[in-house]
C-alpha cells in the first residue's frame, strides 16, 4: 500500500487524453454522446486514460447504486520516523517527501473525521451548512445574504473606468425587489455540471484595481464539478442564481445547476461522502480536458460517484442537465489499469497519515496563484486555460483528499473546533517553542494567509504555501504567485512569518 501511494501522487499537475468510443442502443428519447475529448494545456506532465461515452439517463429513473470495489489492505502501521532525505534541498517538494515516506500511521480514522466535520458545521463562525437540513426560509434572511456583499471601491470594470451606470446596473441586477416583496423562499435543489466561479454580485466582469489587473475582487471563489447547492434566488435576467453550497454562499451561472428534488439531491450528496464503501472515487490531481462544448475541468478534492464493470474497467457518473434543466446522469467507462488513473484518482478517501499530507501538499506545487480560484488565461482561447488556486482552497483541497470539511477562508478556518492556539500575544521565544512541538500537516495561519507546516531543518521552519510576494531576510522582494516552499524567515512589513503568526490549528 506504502508504495501504492507513494506512486499515487507522483508528478505535478494532470492531462489526460479522453476517447468517446462506445456505441450501444439507446431509447428514441435520448441522444448518444459521441463528442471527442482532447488534451489542453496542463503543465510539466501529460498522461493518458481512455474513457468510453455510455447513454445518460434521467437520474430518477434509475438510481445510482455503485457496486462496492474494496481498497487493497492498508500495511500495518508503522511509527512516524523521519529518515534521512534523499533530495538534500528542504525547497523541494522530494525533500519532504522521502522524509516522510514511511510514515504511514492512521492519524484518525473517518469515524474520527467526521466528528471533527460535525464540530465545526456547528461551530460559530465556521459558514459551514449542512444542506439536508435547509427548508423554506425567510425571504429576509435572503435579503441580508445578498447584502452582506458591499461593492468594493475599485477604479476599473471590465477593464474600463467603472461608472455610476454600471453600478447601477449591477445591484438592480440583484432583482431585489422580487424578495422584498415576499416573506417565504422556498428553495430549490441542485447539482453542478461543471465547476462554478462564485461571485459577489451577477456579472461575469471583472472589477480591479487597474487596467487588465491581475485579481478579480468580485470573485470569491470556485464550487467544484458535483457539489450540491440550494438556489435561493435569480437575477433579474435570469441567467445567476443566489445559492447556498456547503461552505459559500453567492451568485453562480445558472446553467451549471442541475435541477432535481430535495430528495434527489440528499441522496447524491450523501452518496458522495459514502466513507465506508468507498464508493465514490476521489480526485487526487488537477486535470483540464477539452470537449466540443467546452473545457472539462477536474479539481483535486472533487468526488465522483462510480459503477463497476467488467475486470479492468469502470464508470464515472458525471451530472448533466437534460433539456428540462433536471438532472441526469453521464458515464463514461474508464480504464482502471493504467498508471495515469492510480496517479490521478483514489477509491474513496485516501488514508490521513503524514506522508499522505506530503505528498497531496506536494502535488500542488507551482499550482498559479489566483485570487478566489478564478481561471486564469495564460495565452488566448483554450490553450492558456489553467487552474489556480489561493492559500485557504489549497489547504482546503488537500484536506478534503482526506474526508474533511474545511470552511473555505482563512478567518473561518480559524474559527474551527479543533486542537488550535492562539499566537497573536506570544512571544517570538514562545512561537518558536510551539513551531518546535508541531508536527507536519499542522495550519499556520498569519493574517489573511494560511500555510501547512512541514517542518524544521538546520533551525529554518519550513512551510509550503500558495503565496504571491514575500520579502527575503536582506528586504528584497521576491514574487511567487504559485505554490511554494518557503522558510518562515520571510515575511512582509519588516516582519517574518513567524512574527506574523496569529494563529495554529491542528487537524488530528
């Protein structure tokens, strides 16, 4: 299993070559899906996996019953040990990882897991919600939602001077005076087709600080391919939808949801966090593809629900949209025994010990920063279609690997009920005597930032982050904008990391 895993997340990011090749007897009222899939841009590595289209179907006609395809024995336990690296750089990802490579012990099962998750959905200040206890809601909840959104006061707009028409346009947008109107929303339910930016206001432009800048302040963040959401109100034009996910809430494109009853969407959502059969399979690497009707994205974290088929083979169950806007379902057969498909998914979640945390931190490295994991366009059309991701969806997308329901923003992690300290009075002698005690995998949280410990080498603290400018111990500034490993003798404002520290949290 140690080497099973090791194998696992090997390389950096993932692409992957999909080929639609089945042809089979339909009913008169579906359509086969015989659209090619090609490779896009991805960085460094370029894998392949064969995947077969299959018919889709309504999803109430049928439901999803994965069979159960049970994970090789775990290897006993062994004691965490730290043996002497092979790679002799502690900036490199290898370093860490053959430190830690035989460091296999469970540090909690799922039952564990998931009472941490518990905790912390009921948490104060988490934003976590669980979604099958929503029913009908007050329209002024709603209301107050949507208004906890201020308008930031930036300069430009669609890569023009923002003015008072346009601000105009974007909070009547809102469609506002529909909920004023009402006392009761009654919800829909849905699931997405594909991931979704989430957005403080309806618009897909893009409000910055200058001209083409660099971060999209209307941007919060991504929901993933798969997730469940409530819809609690439209646009205006009809085209965003004010929903409530797991751990955010915001505007989407309506045409990611797939719509379907409560019912339906419980048993979807629930099937995806299924940690005793393991029947669902888990993203461990960042994947673009390219269909003729847009960019098939895959980000780490993501669950897919599976069927078994014949020896060698499976079928991913993907959500789609029929032309009613309701949900079905989309298989496509994958070949299970290639080295791409162990690299890139795993059969339920994968075992939380520590060379698991190093190698899933690992794999993000050189990931682009980008602000609320907005895609981010390296060259015109598809080509430059890359994956980004900020600090706090970093730390959450690993940790989500694992079973756990991180909240999505740093002063939210903060907020978790779990093992933590408070560092914002302690000494520097005092932080470095905690950072000392802590073991890899632990959050390092300094204001508005989050980093996952690694660990100390030659009296250096190391953490790996997805960072954009830090300051060096002489006071140049260096720019990142990706996924690094730093020592914590950087920092910002004459200070190093460690004097920013505010904040730790341990997840075990």
């Amino acid at each position: 299993m140690k080497k099973r895993i090791k194998q696992l997340y090997k390389g950096c990011s993932l692409l992957i070559f999909i080929v639609l090749l089945c042809s089979c007897e339909l009913p008169e009222d579906k359509e086969e899906y015989e659209q090619e899939i090609s490779p896009v841009y991805a960085p460094v590595e370029t894998p392949t996996i064969t995947l077969t289209a299959k018919p889709t179907e309504p999803v109430t006609n049928e439901p999803i019953e994965p069979t159960v395809i049970p994970t090789k024995p775990i290897k006993e336990p062994v004691p965490n040990c730290s043996p002497t690296p092979v790679a002799i750089n502690p900036l490199d990802g290898a370093y860490w990882r053959d430190r830690y490579v035989d460091a296999t012990a469970e540090l909690m099962t799922q039952k564990e897991i998931a009472f941490v998750n518990e905790k912390n959905f009921r948490a104060d200040g988490t934003n976590l919600v669980k979604l099958s206890e929503w029913e009908t809601i007050e329209a002024a909840k709603v209301l107050q939602m949507i208004t906890s959104y201020s308008f930031p006061k930036l300069k430009y707009y669609d890569n023009r001077e923002i003015s008072s028409a346009d601000k105009e346009a974007i909070y009547n947008a809102r469609n506002m005076e529909a909920l004023q109107r009402a006392e009761w929303v009654e919800p829909t339910y849905g699931i997405l087709v594909r991931n979704a930016d989430l957005r403080s206001f309806p618009t897909e432009k893009h409000l910055t600080t200058t001209m083409n800048g660099r971060y999209d302040y209307l941007q919060e963040t991504v929901l993933l391919l798969n997730e469940a959401v409530i819809v609690l109100h439209t646009s205006l034009d009809g085209e965003w939808c004010f929903v409530q996910a797991e751990n955010y809430y915001g505007w989407i494109s309506e045409d990611a949801i797939a719509y379907c009853s409560k019912e339906d969407m419980v048993e979807w959502y629930e099937m995806m966090w299924d940690t005793e059969s393991h029947a669902f399979l888990l993203v461990t690497k960042n994947g673009v593809y390219e269909t003729e009707e847009e960019p098939f994205v895959l980000r780490m974290g993501t669950r897919l629900s599976y069927e078994e088929r014949e020896e060698g083979e499976l079928a991913i169950v993907l959500p789609a949209r029929d032309e009613d806007k309701k949900l079905k379902k989309k298989r496509y057969v994958v070949k299970t025994y290639t080295d791409e498909f162990e690299k890139s998914f795993h059969r339920g979640y994968v075992p939380y010990t520590r060379s698991n945390i190093v190698a899933l931190t690992t794999e993000l490295l050189d990931t682009p920063y980008a602000w609320g994991d907005a895609f981010s366009y390296e060259t015109e059309g598809v080509a430059g279609y890359t994956i980004g991701m900020d600090c706090s969806s970093t730390v959450a997308a690993v940790y989500r690997c694992f079973g756990f329901v991180l909240p999505r923003n740093t002063g939210a992690q903060r907020n978790m009920a779990c093992e933590g300290y408070d560092m914002t009075e302690e000494s520097l002698a005092a932080r470095s005597k905690t950072l000392d005690e802590l073991e890899t995998g632990a959050l390092l949280y300094s204001p508005g930032h989050v980093m996952v410990y690694l660990g100390k080498v030659d009296d250096e603290y190391y953490v790996l982050h997805n960072t954009t400018t830090e300051f060096l111990p002489d006071g140049t500034e260096e720019a990142f904008y990706r996924c690094v490993i730093t020592t914590m003798s950087l920092g910002k404002s004459g200070e190093t990391i460690v004097d920013q520290l505010v904040a730790v949290k341990v997840l075990e």
